[in-house]
C-alpha cells in the first residue's frame, strides 16, 4: 500500500509523524566537504531530559535495494556509533523483513531500529 508514495512522499509524511510525536525534525545540510548523498534524510530532536538526536533515513521497497541506500545507511550508522545518537530506518510494512535482512547484510543492525510505515485504505 505505502507503495503508492514515492521516497519524497514517505519523507515528508515521516516528518509530519516525528513532529506529531514530539521529534522536531530538521534537515541535513551537506557541509562543503560532505556528500549529501550520504547523508540522513533528517534528524529528529527530542528534548526530555536530555536533549537526543536521532538519524532518520527513510526508503522505499525499491530504494531499499539500491546502491545508494546501502551507502547511506553504512555512512549514518558509521556516524552514530561514533557520536551515540539513535538512528531509525523507515520502511514500508510490505518491505520492513527485507529491511531486516539488509541490515544484517550492511552490517549496521546493532545501531539502527527499523520502523515500518502502514497505511490504511
């Protein structure tokens, strides 16, 4: 069903459900030095406590296969083991035990909690 949006589509409707959620979402802005490629789709901020940031990388079934993707989520999970802050992969439900498997084939499911998106007719 998610399949009918496109990866902007999903980005944006995981913005508006972050913010509902009470995550500020913020893009990411490539430095100079950086590819934006492989940078999170954004980040979301919560304050409790303690202020805590968290990558979001969002995909679709057919994006989840891509080369791109994989550098992507290689290059967010790289980061955040560094820096402690979370990391969440956003899927469609249809594709989230794909999601799965790619995380263990990237290497990168020790850092990352995938979150699949359902959406009702």
């Amino acid at each position: 069903m998610a399949e009918q949006f496109d990866r902007e589509d999903l980005i944006n409707i995981v913005a508006v459900f972050l913010d509902k959620q009470g995550v500020k979402p913020y893009e990411v802005e490539a430095k100079e030095d950086e590819d934006e490629d492989l940078l999170p789709d954004m980040v979301g901020v919560t304050k409790k406590e303690v202020e805590v940031q968290i990558a979001v990388q969002v995909e679709t079934c057919e994006t989840l296969e891509s080369e791109e993707a994989e550098k992507r989520a290689k290059a967010i999970a790289e980061h955040v083991r560094k820096s402690g802050e979370g990391y969440m992969l956003f899927v469609p439900e249809e594709c989230e035990e794909k999601a799965q498997e790619k995380a263990k084939e990237w290497e990168i499911e020790d850092v990352v909690d995938i979150i699949p998106l359902g959406f009702s007719s």
